[in-house]
C-alpha cells in the first residue's frame, strides 16, 4: 500500500511540474518590422534556450511567469516578462557597441564579450572595405592596437608582414595566424631559396596570399592576441590570430547588390638629388658607381631635372563588386563576385584579381544546421625589381645629362651613353619594360560547417577546409641589361627563372560545447575538441642562361647546358587537442576561465612531437554592480581582466628551434 501511495504522489508531482511548464512561441525582429534570425531566447536563471529561425520565429517551453532574454550580435539585449502569455514578439534595436558583445573565438566558438579575460578587439567589415585598399590587412593598420602592417613597398600585390603580438621567431615565421570561418588558411610568400637560382628574396617582392581575399565578402574580423587565446590556437597562433566571418546569404527576397570604387594615385613627393656631381669617385666619371663624387657637370650644358617625374605616371585602380543572395527560412545562399585591377605609379606594374564565392546555408530542423561556401581566386601580378640595380636606383644615378625617356632604339636595343652594356646600369625604363617579373595564381578555398545540436545544453560542431594554391611565375633579366649580360669575359646573355607552386592546406576540427547551471548564480561552460591541419608545397623551378632570341622569354629558349632543375617538397602535419571550462558567476559578473591545449607537430618527429599550452584567464565586469549602475551611470563598460599563461612554436624546420 505504501508502494502505492508513493508512486500516486510521484506521478501527482509530475503532473504538477508539467502543468506549471508552457510553451511560448513568438517573432524576434528589427525596429523597422524585418524578421530576425540567429536571435538566442533564454529563460533567465534556468538553461533552456532557443534560437530564432531565418523568419525570427522561436519556440521554447519555459516555467510559468518566466523572463525571457534575447540576445543578438549588434542588438541591444533585452528582457521580457511572460506575464502570462504564450505568444510574445518583440523587437531589437541596434547597438553599435555591441559589436563587440558576441565574439567569436577559436573552433569558431562564440562567446559572452563578459565572460573574456583577455583582449578581443572586433573590426567591423564595411570599415575594412570602404577604405578599398586591395587587400584586407592594409585596412586593417590603425584600427586594432598593437597591430603592425609592414609593407614592403606601395607597389601594387606587395606582400605585407601582419605582426600582432611582437617577434616570437628569430628566424621563423612571426605573422599573425588568419583564419576564416573557423578554417585556418595559407599567407605564405614564395621563398627563392627553394628556386634552382637560389638566391634570396632581395630583389624581387611576392604577395602574401592572404591577400588574394575579398575585403566586400567578409563580415567582421575578430582580433586574439592575449596568451589566453592565442594557447586556444597553439603553435601556430604564438604570433596572435585574426579570426574573418564571412558574410552569409539573408532570408528574404532575392536582392543584387553591385558597387563600382575607383582611386587615382600620383606621387606625392619626389626624392631630391643634387645636380652638381655626377657619378663616380676622386673627380672620376663611373655609370655604376654608389657615389656622386665624379666630374662636376659642364657649365651651362643642359640637365633634365625632371627625369624622376617623367619616369612615375599616374595610377588607377577600379574595384567591381557584384553579389546575388536570398533564400527561405530553411536556405539561405549568396554568391559574389569582384574583379579588381590596379595600375602602379611605377611603369608595366599591375595587379589584378578575381574573386567568385558561393555560400549556402541549409537548416534540416532545429537541431541541425549546415553551411557551405567554395572561393575561387584568380590574381595576376606584374612586379618591377627593387635591390641595388632596381629601378629606384637607377633612376637615382640615371645620367642627367640625358632624357630618361630615350631608353630603346629604333631596332629595340637598349640605349647607351656612357659606356657599354656590362658597364652601365639599366635605363629605369628598360629595366622595368624589359626585366619582367610576373606571378599568376589559381585558387580555391573550401570550406563546410556542420552544426548539431543534441539537446539545449549541448551542442556539437565539425569544420572542414581545404585551400589549394597554384602559383606560375616568371623573372627574366634581357640579354642586354646589367645584371643579365654577365661581363666582357664571361657573358652571360640573359638569365631566367620560371617556377611552379602547388600549396596545398587541409584542415579539420570538431568541437563538444556544454552549457548548463550550477544552482541559481553560477553558469557552466565546457569545450572539448580536437583539430588536424596537413601542409603540403611542392614547388618546381628551372634556371636557364644564354638567350638564342633576346626578346623570347621562355626556359627552351637558354642554352641547354645553362639550365639548372629544382625540385622542393615541404610537408608537414600538426594535431591539437583543446579542453577549456568557464565558471561565471552572477550573470558573469565575475568569470573564471580555464584552458589546455596539447599540439603535436611532425616536425619535432621522431623525437617526441606532443607539447602543452595551459592558461587562465579572470574577469570582472565591475561596472554591473548595482553601485555603478545606480551611483555612477556615465560609466556605461568597466572590466578588470586577467591573464597568464604559456605559449611557443613549433619548428618551422625540422629541427630548427630559432
């Protein structure tokens, strides 16, 4: 009898809990009626919660009388009290400091800006792209603290080294880690030391291959440059990371989008050069010659002093932007397009590029969410050699006794004046008409986001990417200029280089997050996750000498017993394990963060390749104390934050440890 009484009473006080539970449905939109998806819904002090549909409809079963939270990416948060109801809509107005309440951080993670010990700085992406530099980094200088864009020179596909938290590596690699839609990417440059020449990068500049990414598709990039988040990364993030969201396709009707940008640049200043000396030492003329110690120029002969000013033109550059997206509340797309051509100030020198990227976002049901987008790159780059014999320098020591603009002939052979072809540097104009250099590369990024989510208190994600690069490039010295006719005692009569790059990145990542409660003011947040990322270059290059035809730039034309071969395969692998618990206490007002990494790199092997990254991290949002809010309202954000915690690199030779 007692058996029975206690399973009457049990079943009772279930039925109870169900009655006192309902289920709310509603819409989440803008101030000016449109729908609002991705709009997270909570029930305050509890952990159920719901995420709004592409159309801003949500549903979820909550206590009686309770408040509802909704929280959203650029949106004031707000609250709601039930009060009864079962349908409550409701209405975000933007915010645009809070940009920066949602971040999103390794693993494509997305946390509370309060729950953060470390800094997080967040760059709009309409910021970056108005500026309409031709790559993304250049927009970035000045905008994120402790940010340092060097470039190395104004000419158009200069490469750039991207530097976050200072030099970590004598020797290595110091850039920033980029990362877009969770799937880190290739920003390396070429290396001459892998070419069959094997020189040094010296006397000609190549792209970063970040910067083959649209600045018009991203979103927003989000900035980790503390110990704290940069051991979320690992190895390769000791250089800090820049995290790019891309711009997804809206629900809603189908919209086309086209913008067309256009910049003129002309040299600001010239450098000055004295026009009393000519080249050479000790009174003596020397066409090569560093110093400007020779001869006086004769009195009264005639100088073209505007040598410098007739060399550099003006340039332009023309950015197109197209894009079509749209979609229901189950699928979204968006496809863009851009085509940017930039003409230098300095002659024969351009960059082109062409960008065409599809993304689609499809929701099967409310657990389980997919997205994918596929980048295809084209960019074309015409460089002018820098170094000693460069076309600065050489317009610097050009002979004004002459005009820099007669530099070919009428059989086109290369115009002399002082001496013959071994003994005289290059007329700028040759140098940079007939010295070409020349990179084209094809490229595709890949990449597929798979979201699911078990129950409300856990949910599951996988990434994976693939980024391919393939490089053809080309340097030639005529048969004529300086640096390509060798000597009077051994000529050389033109040398080439040509080379091919295969690059090849492939990534995966899947990530375990829990959120829950512990009692009523302490939050739990927890992250289990594993990470792979294979590098694969293959680059294959060929040396030739001695041109049967001058002007014929291609390998068979050298002489066969001139050429050289080269082949260099770098291949490497690096493994990451992440574990990462949060502890948050009265609405994060004080939070405790905690993480482990481990990593193992190839490079290490067969020695024992596994090595860790702990780090901790505090913060205290001050300013949510009652006695701020009520006694010191015109401190709108206040936090202390703290952070330790150790990070390295890997080699980024095999064996190599500077």
């Amino acid at each position: 009898m007692k058996r029975s009484m206690l399973i009457l009473v049990s079943l009772l006080s279930t039925y109870g809990v169900a009655l006192a539970q309902k289920i709310v449905t509603g819409k989440v939109s803008t101030t000016d009626g449109s729908a609002l998806g991705g709009v997270t819904v909570l029930e305050k002090g509890k952990n159920t919660q719901s995420i709004t549909n592409n159309s801003g409809i949500y549903k979820i079963t909550v206590q009686e009388n309770a408040t509802l939270i909704f929280r959203h990416v650029g949106y004031k948060q707000i609250e709601k009290a039930l009060s009864g109801q079962q349908v409550l809509n409701v209405s975000l107005s933007e915010n645009s400091s809070s940009l920066d309440e949602v971040v999103v951080t390794a693993f494509g993670i997305k946390r509370d800006r309060k729950t953060l010990g470390y800094s997080t700085p967040i760059v709009a992406g309409s910021d970056v792209s108005e500026t309409q530099r031709e790559s993304f980094f250049q927009g970035l200088q000045g905008r994120v603290p402790g940010l340092s864009i060097n470039s190395t020179s104004g000419m158009p596909g200069a490469s750039a080294q991207i530097v976050l938290r200072g030099f970590a590596s004598i020797s290595g690699d110091n850039n920033a880690l980029i990362v877009v839609d969770g799937v880190p990417i290739n920003n390396s440059t070429l290396n001459e030391n892998d070419l069959a020449s094997n020189g040094a990068n010296r006397d000609l500049d190549y792209s970063n291959r970040a910067m083959d990414i649209n600045p018009e598709d991203i979103e927003t990039y989000t900035i980790l440059k503390g110990p704290e988040a940069t051991a979320q990364f690992g190895s390769q993030g000791a250089g800090g990371a820049i995290l790019i969201t891309t711009k997804r396709g809206k629900a809603g009707k189908f919209t086309v989008n086209y913008s067309l940008s256009g910049r003129v640049e002309t040299v600001n200043k010239y450098p000055e050069r004295q026009y009393v000396y000519a080249q050479g030492t000790n009174g003596t003329y020397s066409g090569t010659s560093v110093y400007a110690m020779g001869p006086k120029y004769p009195e009264g002969a005639t100088l073209y002093k505007d040598n410098v000013n007739n060399f550099f033109r003006t340039g332009y550059n023309q950015k197109h932007n197209l894009s079509f997206e749209g979609g229901s509340e189950k699928v979204t797309y968006r496809w863009s397009n851009e085509y940017s051509d930039n003409t230098g100030i300095v002659p024969n020198t351009s960059y082109k590029r062409f960008s065409t990227r599809l993304n689609g976002t499809a929701k099967f049901n409310e657990k389980l969410e997919f997205n994918t987008s596929f980048n295809y790159i084209n960019t074309q780059n015409d460089k002018a050699r820098k170094g000693n014999t460069g076309y600065l320098i050489t317009l610097m020591r050009f002979n004004p006794l002459y005009d820099v603009r007669d530099w070919i002939d009428e059989k086109g052979n290369r115009v002399l004046h002082n001496s013959d072809i071994y003994n005289e540097l290059d007329n700028p104009f040759w140098d940079v008409y007939r010295n070409t250099a020349n990179d084209d590369v094809n490229r595709l990024l890949a990449t597929s986001n798979i979201t699911y989510r078990a129950t409300n208190w856990l949910s599951l994600n996988g990434i994976i990417g693939i980024d391919f690069a393939n490089t053809q490039g080309q340097s030639v010295y005529h048969p004529q200029s300086y640096s390509g006719s060798g000597s009077s005692t051994n000529v050389r009569n033109g040398s080439m280089n040509e080379y091919q790059v295969n690059a090849r990145v492939l990534s995966g990542s899947f990530m375990a997050t829990a959120n829950t409660k512990i009692g009523r003011d302490i939050s739990f947040r927890a992250n289990l996750g594993t990470e792979f990322k294979d590098y694969n270059t293959l680059t294959n290059s060929q040396y030739g000498e001695d041109f049967y035809d001058p002007n014929f730039y291609s390998i068979n034309n050298t002489f066969p017993s001139t050429r050289l071969a080269r082949s260099v395969a770098n291949n490497f692998r690096t493994v990451g394990f992440l574990a990462q618990a949060g502890f948050g206490y009265l609405d994060n007002l004080l939070y405790l963060n905690l993480t482990g990494r481990l990593d193992a790199a190839s490079r290490m092997m067969p020695n024992n390749p596994y090595f860790g990254y702990p780090s901790a991290s505090l913060a205290f949002n001050f300013s949510d104390l009652s006695f701020f809010k009520n006694k010191v309202q015109w401190l709108s954000d206040g936090k202390y934050r703290i952070s330790v915690g150790t990070t390295g690199k890997a080699p980024f030779k095999s064996y190599y440890t500077l």
